[in-house]
C-alpha cells in the first residue's frame, strides 16, 4: 500500500505537544521572491485562492521590498488590488523600510512584517545595516504602523548559523529578538536561514528565550530542510511550546540573499507530521496537495514536498 492509497497519515497522537498549531504559509512570498521568472499575477492570486480554500488562515501574500531587489514581487500592489480577501483569513505582507510601511498602508494592508538579522554579517549583506542601525530602521515602521493598528511580526534570520560567522550564540538572537519584542512586535520568527539547525540547537534557544522572560506564544519557528532537519527541528520546538510554524506549500523557496540556503519546509510534509501525532492545523492536505501540484505545473518542474510527490505522483 503506497501514501496515495492511504490518502492520509495515520494518527497517533503525540505526548508534550499543542493541541493546534497555526501553520503560517509563506509560499507566495518567501517562495515566490525566488522564482527565476516572474510568475503573471493571475498565477499568483490562484495560488492566494486556493491556498485560503485548502484552509490556511494565514498567507503572506507579497512583499513591499524594492523591485530592483526582488523584481518577482514588483507587482505587489497590482496583487493586493486583485485579491479576494476571505473572513478569517490574514495576508500579511513583508515591508522593510517606511518606504515599504507607506505603500503597505495605501493598499489597505493591517498585518505586517519586519526582515531583521541576528547576525552583523547578514545584517551588512542583506540589510546594509550593522545590528544597532537595522533597529534604527526598523523603530519607525513599528512604532508608526501600531499607531495606525497594524499587527507587526519580526522575522531573525541566521538564528542557528551564518554562512560567514559560523555557529549563532543563542544570547545574540535573544538580544534581537527581545529588542523586536519591545519595540512593538507581536511575535518573532526565528529563522534557519540556511537550514543548518539541530533538534538541540532549537531546544537550547528557545530555553534561551523562556529564560529572558519571553513567552513561547510570542515565537514562531521558520525552518529550511537543506539537510533534512525541518520535521525534527518543528517536532523539538512543538515540544518546547511553540504553536506557530512557518511553511511554503510545496516546499518552494529559500533566501535571495544567502546562496547556501534551499527550500523552506513544505507545507504539505509539516500537515503530514502533525495531522499524525494528532494536532489540528484545519488545513486539508488533500486540497493542498493539489494546489501545489498544480503550481509545479505552471512553474514547469516537480514539486520538492515528498508528500506532494507521494500523494501525486
């Protein structure tokens, strides 16, 4: 009996873990924002649709960083403009200076985030900020999109390893990420930008993290499976009492700005995992593995999930 005959995991619930996790897709963005050719709007608000119809609630729907730097996402506003918003359902959008913050509130946008680093190296290479001036940056586009009712999420990349620095103390991810927090942030995502992470590693910041005070309800987890690690990683931070994971569907994207990084964790392997221990997501796996199907199709390669190419083939 193959995975498409029994069309769904089996479930045997799990010990120490959440009784519902949200599942927050980044497909159309951090996915996206890597494609080679730029994918036509109509593809893009298809993808938003069907994604919203497979149950997902919240969708980052597009980013509102310069063209020049991600001229995938350059037709954000022609996005957003065609997008029928559901009930229920969050499009948060990526916005990296108050540049960014102006074209989002002009659009309509109420949910929003943020793109720091944990590291000086990425910060300078991504950001062209050090750690102290990204927060420069950033102060005003919080403290300005709270006054306006915003719901801003911070993103730490590099929170396990750099490219260039190497292993990430987990005393410096803290120090950005409370830095967010009490800037204004309602939450932060801590990033395996390149997918180097260890089920320990997780473990030991986020104990880093309930030390400093910081509740595991304000962290999301963000993994990239470059070496296999997501599952185990997601699976070691559940444990430790975070309920929010980040995904693509179909496993599509990575970082522009870090070559070593692959695909972020499929949306379809975290449901797999966590409808099988018995956790709630209210996502249907089989709607979204046709989704993704489908958008390997219009990208014209096989999808990277497993499950996608368990269940379709």
């Amino acid at each position: 009996m193959t995975a498409r005959d029994l069309g769904l995991p089996v479930r045997v619930p799990g010990d120490d873990l959440p009784a519902a996790v949200t599942v927050w897709e980044v497909g159309p963005r951090d996915g996206l924002q890597n494609e080679t050719a730029v994918v036509p709007v109509a593809v893009k608000l298809e993808f938003l649709d069907r994604l919203a119809d497979a149950g997902l609630t919240t969708i980052e729907a597009t980013s509102f960083v310069h063209p020049k730097w991600v001229p995938q996402l350059a037709d954000a506003e022609e996005l957003l403009a065609g997008l029928s918003k559901r009930d229920g359902v969050r499009y948060p959008v990526l916005v990296p200076n108050e540049r960014g913050l102006d074209r989002a509130l002009a659009a309509g946008v109420r949910h929003i985030a943020i793109f720091a680093s944990a590291t000086e190296t990425f910060a300078s290479r991504n950001l062209n900020r050090t750690l102290d001036s990204q927060m420069e940056m950033f102060d005003p586009v919080v403290s300005r999109a709270v006054a306006e009712g915003m719901d801003v999420r911070g993103y730490v990349s590099m929170c396990f390893g750099d490219p260039w620095e190497g292993a990430v103390d987990p005393a410096a991810v803290v120090s950005v990420g409370q830095r967010l927090l009490d800037m204004g942030c309602s939450q932060l995502s801590l990033g395996d930008t390149i997918g180097v992470a260890t089920a320990g590693q997780v473990a030991a910041l986020l104990s880093a993290f309930a030390a400093a005070g910081t509740a595991m309800s304000a962290l999301a987890v963000h993994f990239h499976d470059t070496y296999g690690q997501a599952l185990a990683n997601t699976l070691a931070a559940l444990r430790h009492g975070v309920t929010t994971v980040d995904s693509s569907a179909g496993g599509l994207g990575g970082c522009p700005y870090a070559e070593s990084a692959t695909g972020n964790l499929a949306t379809e392997d975290l449901v797999w995992l966590l409808d099988g221990l018995g956790v709630d997501t209210g996502v249907d796996l089989d709607k979204l593995a046709d989704t993704s199907a489908w958008l390997a199709g219009e990208l014209g390669r096989p999808s990277p999930s497993r499950v996608v190419r368990a269940l379709r083939g």
